[in-house]
C-alpha cells in the first residue's frame, strides 16, 4: 500500500457522504480540496471551492482555478440530485419541470464530464492515481424505481467510467463507480456503527461501509482497475 501523501479533490463535501469521506479517507499529512455550494464545517487540511455544480462551465472554471497546474491523486465525484417528489408517492414523471431536469443532468453529468476533462492533466502527475464516481442502484439494470431523471443521470454515470477506462488506460489511472443503495447519510461517520444498525433496524448502509469500499479502491495498485461496486442495503428491494 502507497503510504505517500496524496492530493484528494473530493465533490459534494458539506454533508453526507462527502463529509464522511473528507473525515475519514484522507491522512492528516494529505491535502484536501472539497467542493460544494455550501461552505462545509471547518476540516482540518481542507480547502473549500465553492461552486454551483449546476452551472457546469463556471464551477469548472472555478475548481480549476484553484487546482491550477497540481497533481491530484484522487478524484472522488460524489454528487447526485434528484427530482423534488422523487422515492415517494407523489412522484409524476410527467409534472417534472423542464427546468427541474436540466438542473438534474447539468449537475449530475454535464459538470462531471467537464470536470475530469479539465483534471487529466492534473491526475496524470500522479503515480497511481483514481477516479471514482459515487453511483446508484438506480443506475443498474433491472431497478424497480420510478424516478426516470434521477435513473438516467446514474446510467450515464455507469457509462462515464466505461469510456474513461479506454481513454485513461494507457496512464493506468483507475476508473471505479460504486453504487449504492439507500444510505444512513444523516448519521455522522463518528457515529458507533452497531448504534446506526440498531436505530436503522439494518435497512441503511452505515457510511463506514462505503468508506471502507473507497479505502479498498485507493489501496489498490496501478496494475488493477476496480470497474464498480454494487452496493445494495440489505434489505433493500429496489435490486
């Protein structure tokens, strides 16, 4: 395992997952560059970017900015919105706004797609460099969900890698996505785990768990490319 400082540049970093994975990823000896809308709380070897990841140009624009000419070590894309009505009763595909939509795929794929163009340079510097793209359940085949944006942001995410390993391989840098089911994301990652299973009665994948699949991904060598990771809760039906 390479045990060299990296440069971490992680998207989606003011709660949730992302918060996890700039808390528990990283070393204290890395350099961390977190992006999001929202200023996230103080981190210790954070930088925050803040940029509106539905205007893909200018939050492009803004992250490069900062990034500038610097090797990146890991990119981790960990952003996913969905329709306002989405997982409930009162979704209707057909009273989703044209509006709604275009913020939905500008922020899951537009800036992705323009974001790690804009990064190969910077992950090239790196020795063995990652990238990876936090997908869904509702980016496999076979789901049972209805949310038909959503869906189709996640299957172009699945899409994303398999073109970016092709064009990526011959600097053997590492495309991976997991995706994941229904997450325990609004408890911290301090939290104790057998706390978050009991309180979720196991439905929820505790964060820990997609940290450990991340920590899994990094470790590995440049000879290896993990593709993806399905990552369904247990209980969960949806696949």
């Amino acid at each position: 395992m390479d045990n060299s400082n990296k440069t971490f540049l992680i998207y989606g970093v003011s709660k949730g997952l992302g918060k996890a994975i700039v808390q528990a990823v990283p070393k204290p000896t890395d350099t961390i560059y977190g992006v999001s809308r929202t200023q996230p709380q103080e981190t210790l070897n954070l930088d925050w970017i803040c940029a509106d990841l539905s205007k893909p140009e200018q939050a492009v624009s803004d992250v490069k900015a900062t990034i500038g000419q610097q090797k990146l070590d890991v990119l981790i894309y960990n952003v996913g919105i969905w329709e306002q009505q989405a997982f409930s009763d009162n979704y209707n595909f057909e009273e989703v706004s044209a509006a709604e939509i275009n913020q939905i795929i500008h922020t899951n794929i537009s800036t992705c797609i323009l974001s790690i163009q804009s990064l190969i340079e910077n992950l090239k510097l790196s020795n063995n460099a990652k990238i990876i793209l936090i997908g869904s359940t509702w980016g496999v085949d076979n789901h049972n969900g209805k949310e038909l944006v959503f869906s189709a942001t996640k299957f172009a995410l699945r899409g994303i890698a398999q073109s970016l390993r092709e064009i990526l391989r011959e600097h053997l840098i590492g495309v991976s996505v997991i995706n994941l089911g229904y997450l325990a994301s609004e408890y911290e990652i301090d939290k104790p785990m057998q706390d978050v299973l009991q309180e979720t009665e196991y439905s929820l994948i505790p964060l820990a768990d997609v940290i450990q699949a991340i920590h899994f991904i990094i470790s590995t060598s440049k000879a290896t490319c993990v593709k993806e990771i399905l990552m369904p809760a247990m209980l969960d039906q949806n696949v």
